[in-house]
C-alpha cells in the first residue's frame, strides 16, 4: 500500500476501470486505520532488551549444562567466569530497558509479579555462580546438581524480566506528541 509522507493514513490503490460499486471510482479511497508508527526509542530498546533476556536464558541455561557435561578441569576456571558474568551482567540490562520503556509514560506498569519473581530467582543464581567459581578457583570438585541449578536459577530469573520487558514496550508510547498550530484573529478563537 502506497504511503504518503507527513500522513496517518494509507492511500488503497484505484479500483479497476468498471469494478465501481457507487462513489468516485477515480479519487484514491483513504482509509482511516493507522499505519503502524515508527515506535520510540525506549520501546524500541525494551523490545531489544527483552529479545537479549531470552537469548541471555539460553546461552546461561545451556551454558549450565555444557559445564556440568563437560567436566573439564583445566578450562573450568574460565567457562565459570565468563558463564558466571553472564548471568550476573544480563537480568540488569533487561530490567533497565523494560524501566527506561515505563518510566517514558505513566500508564505503563509491565508485569510486577515478572520483576518479582525475576529478582527473587536472580538473588539465588548470582550466590549459586559465585560458589561455583569459588571450588574451581580452589580446586575443588562442583556438583552436577549445583550447576544445572545454577543455569535453572539463572533462566527463571531472565525470562520473567525478558516477558516484563516485552510487556513495557508494547505499552510504551509509539510517536512524539503531534503539535498543532490554531490561528487566532484579534482574540477571536478559530480555525480555517
């Protein structure tokens, strides 16, 4: 459908010469439904941050059972940390896009209970990695169980978040206010 700058509606192609069911079969029918508007830049980074949690949910699940899997010591130290970073640096920057996208606008509230339960389950990943890096870096042997845990702990608490995210973009304003100009003559309010 052809799009006409500077305007909130979609201009339908001409019907076909003798399809005219009544009306001007030459003007172009406008249509009164509203084009889907360019979203703003907090929608837009809530949206982001919410496709990044549920990456992130995969990358720190998998990455619990590759570790628990692998069982290979001398890389162990390593693949702790950078797992570890992972799931400490991601459910922040998810819950900071899906703030920025509600605090935009007031009517915006994204899902609470996402948040709470995000946070809770981010209190016990980020203690469970910490511990797991700890015995690598003295040697000592990790449990398979702590380390899937882990990755369950650190996949229940970005995928809420991610959900919140995604909910507070949806709600987020989709345009910057429109301004429009009346003119008035010598006090006398109008319009032409």
């Amino acid at each position: 459908m052809p799009y006409e700058p500077g305007t909130d509606f979609v201009i339908l192609p001409q019907a076909p010469i003798g399809a005219c069911i009544g009306g001007d079969c030459g003007a172009p029918v406008r249509s009164s439904v509203p084009l889907l508007q360019p979203r703003s830049t907090a929608a837009r980074a809530a949206y982001g941050g919410a496709i990044f949690g549920v990456v992130s949910a995969g990358l720190v699940l998998g990455g619990a059972i590759g570790i628990a899997a692998a069982d290979h010591r001398e890389s162990e130290r390593v693949t702790r940390t950078l797992w570890l970073g992972t799931m400490a640096l991601s459910p922040p920057i998810v819950a900071l896009t899906a703030y920025l996208a509600r605090r935009q606008r007031s009517g915006v509230k994204g899902v609470k209970s996402g948040r709470r339960l995000g946070w809770i389950a981010y209190s016990a990943a980020v203690p469970n990695g910490v511990l797991q890096v700890y015995n690598a870096f003295h040697d000592e042997s990790v449990p398979v169980g702590l380390t899937v845990s882990g990755g369950i702990f650190g996949a229940l608490c970005l995928l809420p978040l991610a959900l919140d995210a995604l909910v507070s973009s949806h709600g987020a304003p989709t345009t910057t206010p429109r301004v429009r100009l009346e003119p008035r003559f010598s006090g006398v309010g109008g319009r032409f």
